[in-house]
C-alpha cells in the first residue's frame, strides 16, 4: 500500500514539473506565464495532499 502511494506521489510530481515546464515553452507575456504557473502549482498542491490522505 505505501509503495503504491509513493509511486502516485512520485508520478503528480513528474506531471507537475512536466507541466510548469511546458508552461514556460509558451509564448506568453510574463504576467500570464505566472498566472499559470501559480495555478499549475495550486492544483499540484491539492492533488499530492489528495494522495496524502489530507483530504
């Protein structure tokens, strides 16, 4: 059961960085591109607490 969540955390992680990452290869002014890193990293947040038993 611990393996499993480890490896759930593990791969939101990933994704979160793999998102932030794309986030930044948008052509986007710098305001928006910050907007959508916070909101990336929030959702982020909510989910790893999610596989945390948090909520």
């Amino acid at each position: 059961m611990a393996g499993s969540m480890l490896i759930s955390v593990l791969i939101t992680f990933l994704v979160i960085v793999l998102v932030l990452w794309l986030v930044n290869r948008l052509p986007l002014d710098g305001r928006t591109k910050q907007i959508a890193q916070i909101v990336v990293i929030i959702i982020g947040i909510i989910s790893l607490l999610k596989y945390l038993a948090v909520f």
